[in-house]
C-alpha cells in the first residue's frame, strides 16, 4: 500500500505537508519541526495532532513518499 501525505503546495509540490496517513488512519500534522532536502529528496521531521513524530521523506524521482515514526 502506498504511503500518502497531503500538502498544500504553491511553486512547487511537497511544500507544506498538513496530514498523513499511518495504519489506516488519516492523521493530522500540527506541526512542521524541522525540514531539509538531500540528493535524496525533501525531508520534514513533524509532530501530529495526538503527540506523535514522523520523518516524512518526499522523493521526487519515484514521485513517493515514506513515512517513518520516530
């Protein structure tokens, strides 16, 4: 099954990430902790609405994301 986020977007995809969803569940980002890019793509370390953290990683090339909790 494919990782999703939602983002809200203006020049370019992959902006500002406002939700994800992890085991089913639709969770909402409170807030953007940290962001960062690499060779290997766009990176956002967030925290969402019930208390949990999540490393985002957008990667442009494959178009796809991960999604790890921390």
């Amino acid at each position: 099954m494919a990782e999703l986020v939602a983002c809200r977007s203006n020049a370019e995809y992959a902006e500002h990430p406002i939700a994800l969803s992890w085991e089913g569940q639709r969770l909402e980002i409170e807030t953007i902790l940290a962001r960062w890019r690499t060779p290997e793509g766009k990176f956002f370390r967030v925290s969402t609405q019930d208390g949990r953290s999540f490393e985002l990683l957008y990667q442009q090339t494959a178009d796809a994301w991960q999604i790890t909790q921390v």
